[in-house]
C-alpha cells in the first residue's frame, strides 16, 4: 500500500481538487511509492509549498502543483476562475521554483534523493485538455487534467512519463534514498542520541578541515612578516600555534603570546606535549614576559599599570637583555587586543628589529577592548573567509554580524534555540538552560555558560577559591560545566554554548561582544536574553537568522 504523510491530509476548501489527484496517486502508485500533502520549504528568506510530492523508488521524484476551478491560457498568460472571481496565476513558474527549491535543500542535506531524477507536474483535476495541446514551458506530458484522474491509470502514468523523460538528475531513486526523502520532509525533530552523535561527527570533521589550513603556511615558509586576519572559527589559534612550533623547530628562539589567560593557558598546555626541540622559548601572556625579566607587578584594578606603564618597562627591560634572551620571531594570536604602546615594546625583544619574525592573527570583528592598536610595520596580508568550527547553524548566526563574508564549511548541527527572557533574567534562565542540556544527556564538560554582562557567581566563586591556573586548568579538564565571561573566553570553545545575554558594559562594542560570544560554540548554541535588544545590535541580518531557530523554554 502506498504510504502517505500525513496519513490522513487535511485538504483546502478547494472544491476537493487536491484531494482527487491524492486519491488518484493513492490508488495508481505501487505500493513501495510515497506520496507527500502540503510540502513546506524555507530556502534562506524564499518560502515555498508543493501541492503533492511523489517519490517513485527506480523512477525519481515529482513535485505537482493543483489548480482547480476553471483553469484557461489566453496570450501567454494563464486564469484561474470565470468572470469576477477570474484571476491571473503562475502554476508553472510556481511548481518549478519550489522544485528547484526542493532538489537544492535536499543536495545540501547530501541526500541521494538530492541529485535523483525530479520534475514538475501542473494538475488541473476539474479541466480537460485535448492530448495535442501543448506550451513551451508546459509540455502536455507534464500537465495531469480531468480525463487522467478518470482514468484507471493516467496520473501515476503522467508521473512516471514526466520524470522518464524531463526529470532533472543522475540517478533514479533507490530505496535509501525514499528513506532520505521521508526524513528530510516528514520527519520529527532529531533525537538527542542523533545530536550527540553529530556533534561527534562535526567534532572529528572539524579537527581534519582545521590541520588542512597548515597549506597556508606551506605557501607562506619564506615570508617573514605576515597578518593573518580572519573570522571566528577560521583556525586562525591553530595557525598560530602551528607556525610557532615551525620557526622554533627550524632552530629560531621564539616567543608565543596573546592578552587573554584562557588562551594563555592553552598555549602552555598545547606546547608542553610538544617535543622539547619544538617548543617555543616563551609561551603565554603579553603581560607576564616583562613580569618574568624582572618588572614589578601591579594591582589588577590599575589599569594604567596595565595599559601603559607595564608595556613600557618591556622596551625598557628588552634594551638591557643580553641577545640570547631576546626573539627570532613572535607570534601574536587574537592580536586586536594589543594596544598601541604594547606594539613597540614587543618589536623591540626582537634580535633583529629590521628582519625578525612578526606573525600576528587577529579579528577585527572581536575587538571587545576599548582599544584599537595597530601593529607599525608593514605586513604580507592572508585572508581566511571560511568558518571551519562550528555548524553551519551557528557560523550562519554569528556571521550575520561580521561585515567580511565568511564562508560555513562545518557540518548541519542542531537549530540554535533561543530563550527570550529580559536581561536581567539572563542568568537563572542560563542556568535552567544548562540544567535542561545535562537531561539531554549532553555531557558537562562539553558545556559552557558565558555571561556578556555581569559574571555568574560560580565563576566568581571558583577563582575566589583556586585562583585563575586551577580555574582554567578545569576548564581544560573537561569533566564539568564551565561558568566564564565572553571578554575572557576569546579564541576558545565548547561543544555547547550557552550565552547569557545579561548586558554589557560598553554598548559601543555590544556588537562585537555578540559576535564574540556567539561564535564560541561549534555544535550547539542556545542564546538567554531579550531577543528584541539582540536583533536590534544585530540589525536585520541576525534578525532573520533568528526567525529560524528553535524557540526554546528550557525551564519547561
């Protein structure tokens, strides 16, 4: 028996036009045919709807548009309806854009029924249409009419002629491939078995894309000064890391360096499993080298001694180094947090200022700090426009807010949810976001909470009592939830993230602190907040991508 979905289709107030090409299919279609009512499809902001589809195993697919009433064609232009109620339709150019629609949508699934055998029928169940009739655009073998519904055989016979002799595609359509077809269209939401396991799949598939960027530096061996700007999730922290390890295996002294201790600290656990030949001679925080060549510390709430006075004792300590203490080269990743006076200072632990190693990453769109340095020396520009670490869901979000076209190349992942709550409720409802994640069965080290506005208290507590190393070090350890800031989790990520829009401080940079915190997940992104102040920072962009998240109430 053929099978249908939905099983029992509710039909419009059509005059049963819809409902007699149905029956027609139900009763004329082998048994192994599926035929589906009322196809919905969204391509990017496009909507479509397909009457009828019909999935033929070893024959291919069909997708028909029903029109009934009195349909007529006069000087290219087709009517439907008779005398006030007569109308101008397009069912061709109707049927056939859906169509398109369907066989992209399904190809970019990478499903077989993608590149099977398609094409388009227009049926007019309530007309007759003499056999020799036939238009351009509307070859009669495509057009299924009254005497065909009538027929014992006519509608299935049209199907099949139609996809036989005009249906685009390589391939007819197999048995797995109707199995694809009915997931994709009639399917229910994944199960939570099924997002964990693709969460594995991306994790692995983005790991391989991300070594793959080492081509660029296999390019770039002989370049000395190089400014390698891309957007999150480009691999630009690998990159780093990578051509770290590569100046000091070819025997150069070389020091590795960013602002942010999240990232420091992964700097220093990454280079320690390194051969020793391999690792650089300073790994770590921009602050602590003049720290560890003997500056005086500061107050952490002086900034002055942060922004000034400290990067100015390195170009101080670095003229009184011996030349065995000073670099070959440097490499800086997420370099947009440096300042204007760090940059001179750095240049100056150079052995030599004039031809010395400078490789600095960085992203514009994540300038979070109230500061814009910019490095003083000319440098060989590489662009990387693709997003290799997140889904395409989640790059496609974040992206909206960058100004530079980034390219997703990770794998479909779960819809992102979002949970509209006021800001200052950003908080608890996080927490009752995490709570629902972890009866997902979502592990807990693979989720992390991050806070756009005030810290949570777990985050606060934690470094209260372990200090920044041990709160760090288990945020590496992976066996729990982390709590942590956007402004201190830069260039790194979790699996899952949940971002709790709860305010910021400057809302002169409330875009790039979105931006930031949006793009730290890779499989799944659940985003607390008010979700009207989000798409007012985000502009229309965000706005759109967020109609197609899931709505989520977590506490529920």
């Amino acid at each position: 028996m053929v099978r249908s979905f939905p099983p029992e289709p509710r039909f419009p107030d059509d005059g049963g036009s819809e409902r007699a090409v149905w029956e027609a299919l139900c009763e004329q279609l082998p048994d192994e045919a599926v035929v589906f009512h009322g196809v919905h499809l969204q391509e990017d902001e496009q909507e479509y709807e397909i009457d009828l589809v019909v999935a033929w195993p070893r024959v291919g697919v069909a997708a028909i548009e029903v029109k009934g009433g009195h349909i007529e064609r006069a000087d290219g232009i087709w009517y439907q309806g008779s005398g006030t109620h007569r109308h101008r339709i397009d069912p061709v150019a109707q049927v056939q854009g859906a169509r398109h629609a369907l066989q992209a949508l399904l190809r970019e699934r990478g499903t077989l029924a993608g590149s099977s055998r398609t094409a388009h029928l227009v049926a007019f169940p309530h007309r007759y249409v003499p056999s020799t009739w036939d238009t351009l655009d509307l070859p009669r073998e495509m057009l299924i009419d009254r005497g065909d519904v009538e027929s014992g055989g006519g509608v299935a016979q049209r199907v099949k002629h139609a996809i036989e002799r005009h249906g685009q595609g390589h391939f007819p359509l197999d048995d797995a491939a109707v199995g694809e077809l009915v997931d994709a269209i009639a399917g229910g939401f994944p199960s939570q078995s099924e997002n964990l396991t693709r969460a594995i799949e991306h994790e692995t598939r983005l790991e391989q894309m991300t070594r793959d960027q080492a081509r660029i530096l296999d390019a770039l061996g002989q370049v000395r000064r190089m400014r390698v700007v891309g957007g999150a999730g480009s691999g630009k922290t690998y990159l780093a890391l990578e051509q770290a390890r590569r100046r000091t295996k070819a025997g150069e002294r070389v020091a590795l360096l960013c602002y942010s201790r999240g990232l420091g600290r992964y700097f220093e656990r990454i280079t320690a499993t390194w051969p020793r030949r391999e690792r650089p001679a300073y790994v770590g925080l921009f602050h602590d080298l003049p720290l560890s060549w003997g500056a005086t510390g500061g107050r952490d709430d002086d900034p002055e001694y942060w922004e000034r006075d400290l990067p100015l004792e390195l170009g101080r300590l670095a003229g009184e180094r011996a030349a065995g203490d000073l670099f070959d080269a440097v490499v800086v990743d997420e370099a947009q947090d440096f300042g204007d006076l760090w940059w001179p200072s750095l240049l100056r632990c150079l052995r030599d200022p004039g031809d010395g190693g400078v490789y600095v990453f960085l992203d514009d769109a994540q300038r979070v700090f109230p500061r814009d340095g910019r490095v003083p020396l000319e440098l060989v520009p590489v662009a990387l426009d693709e997003n290799l670490r997140s889904t395409k869901q989640i790059a496609q979000v974040f992206g909206a807010l960058s100004d530079d076209v980034v390219k997703p190349r990770g794998l479909d992942g779960p819809l992102v949810r979002v949970v509209d709550v006021p800001a200052t409720a950003a908080l608890e409802a996080a927490d009752d976001a995490v709570e629902a994640l972890l009866e997902e069965e979502w592990p807990p080290g693979d989720v992390a909470l991050l806070a756009t506005g005030r810290r949570h208290p777990e985050q606060v507590n934690e470094v209260a009592l372990g200090g920044y190393a041990e709160y760090w070090d288990a945020f590496f350890a992976a066996e729990d939830v982390f709590y942590g800031h956007v402004l201190g989790f830069k260039g790194l990520e979790r699996p899952v993230v949940v971002l709790a829009v709860n305010g910021v401080r400057d809302l002169g940079r409330a875009r790039e602190m979105l931006y930031t915190g949006l793009s730290r997940a890779r499989t799944l992104l659940v985003v607390v907040g008010d979700r009207q102040w989000i798409e007012e920072v985000g502009g229309e962009a965000v706005r759109r991508r967020l109609e197609k998240a899931e709505v989520w109430a977590a506490a529920s």
